[in-house]
C-alpha cells in the first residue's frame, strides 16, 4: 500500500474527516442565523437592558463565520496535522517509517498535503452553508467576492497546516507542535501593528472574506499576503523534511 493511500485511508476511516466536515458545516450553518438574531438574543440575555445593534449586513453574516472558523476550527486543523506528522513519537513506528520509505519527502509529503487538502474542502464546505444561510436570512452575496474569499481563506487553511508540520518537525511532542504552530499564528495579527509589513502577512487573509464581499477591498490587495503564505507553504515542508532527516531516533 502506498504512503498516500495509508494516508487517505487514515483520514477517510478514522472520525478526522467527518469532524471536520460536521465542525465547519455547522459553524457555516449556524453563525449567520445568530448574526441575523443577535439583536433579539442580547434582548433575553441582558437582564431587562435594551440593546440595540444597527441591522446585520450579509458582509455581517459572512465574517461571524470567518471568525469562528478561524478560531475553533484552525485550532482542529493544526491538531489533526501535528498528530500525523508526530509519527516520531512512536520508536517503534519511527523505524518502521523511515526504513522503507526512500526518502523523508515520502513520508512528509502525503501527510502535509491529505490534511492541508481536506482543511481546505472542510473551509469550503462550511463557506457555502455560511453563503446560504446568510442569502436566505441576511442579503445576498457577490459570487466573485465569495470566490475571492474561499481562495484567501482556504490558502491560509493550507498554510495552518504546513505551520504545523514544521512545528512537528521541532518537537516530538504532539501537543508541544501544536502550541508552537498555533503561537506562531497567533503571532502574525499581533506583528500587523507594524504598518509596514501588514499587508505581507498572510494573516491578513482571515478579515479577506468580509472585506472582499463588502466591497472595501479588490483581491489585488490581498496579492502580498497570499505571496508570502504560498512561498511559506512550501518553505515550511521543506524545512520540515530537512528537520526530520537529522534526527536521531
């Protein structure tokens, strides 16, 4: 059986796919409905005090699910990757591995890019039921806006996920990678105080959505930041590999 195959099967037959096809479905699903309701929701929780919020754009509708997405589900995403890419965890696993695969790029290889591709097709599950939820409830959305953004935010899914399996490649500890990968993109909106570099860092894909169906901004302004994180998505399994190859097991 090939690595990639194992890897598909892994995915495929383990709880990993559906998790994260139910988590981003559901947040797509439910997000814009609370968007539309919020007003009425604060008016039963706040305790007899009159809240009152202007009415939800479907810019609105689109960006709760963004927010959640880019919360519980990178969080998800960056732990299924770590815990492939932790096979040296495993003495026993670890020889097996690397005594029959020709080289690391074999073993790295279809771990990075079965999970980067079903982060992707998870955030573009949940995207179109975000979209049509928030048709129905909100307003409608522009189609090329809505495709601008899957592409911001499916390109920075991809780039969660080679995060994590350079992290995997520091440490050996699954949850160790996890806490570096999820660090260093927590980081990234904290370094866009420095104007200068903001526009460079791919973190600037998550508020894409919003800004691209609003019409507040053209994807070319976005150009930078997908530069970086398609130039960091491959660096990061690469760095990775080389990692892997010197350690000791």
């Amino acid at each position: 059986m090939s690595l990639w195959r194992l890897e598909w099967l892994r995915l495929v037959r383990t709880p990993r796919a559906v998790a994260l096809a139910l988590l981003f479905l559901a947040t797509g699903l439910v997000e814009p409905g609370a968007t539309r309701f919020e007003n009425k929701l604060l008016g039963h929780v706040g305790g007899g005090v009159r809240v009152t919020l202007p009415p939800p754009t479907p810019a609105d509708g689109l960006n709760s699910y963004v927010s959640e997405a880019t919360l519980i589900g990178l969080i998800v995403v960056v732990a299924f990757t770590a815990g492939a890419m932790s096979f040296d965890t495993r003495h026993g696993l670890a020889t097996f591995l690397r005594t029959r695969a020709g080289s690391m790029w074999q073993l790295v290889l279809p771990r990075f890019a079965v999970n980067a591709g079903a982060a992707a097709a998870a955030y573009l599950l949940g995207t179109l039921g975000a979209w049509y939820e928030t048709q129905v409830l909100i307003g409608p959305l522009p189609p090329g806006g809505m495709l601008a953004g899957v592409l911001c935010g499916a390109v920075y899914f991809v780039l969660a996920t080679a995060v994590a399996a350079f992290a995997a490649a520091v440490v050996r500890s699954t949850i160790g990678a996890v806490g570096i990968a999820l660090g260093v993109l927590v980081l990234m909106p904290v370094a866009s105080a420095i104007q200068p570099v903001a526009s460079w860092l791919p973190s600037a894909l998550v508020g894409a959505p919003a800004g691209l169906v609003s019409g507040s901004y053209q994807l070319s302004h976005f150009a930078p930041a997908l530069a970086v994180a398609v130039l960091a998505t491959v660096a990061a399994p690469g760095a990775a590999v080389r990692l892997l190859g010197r350690r000791e097991i």
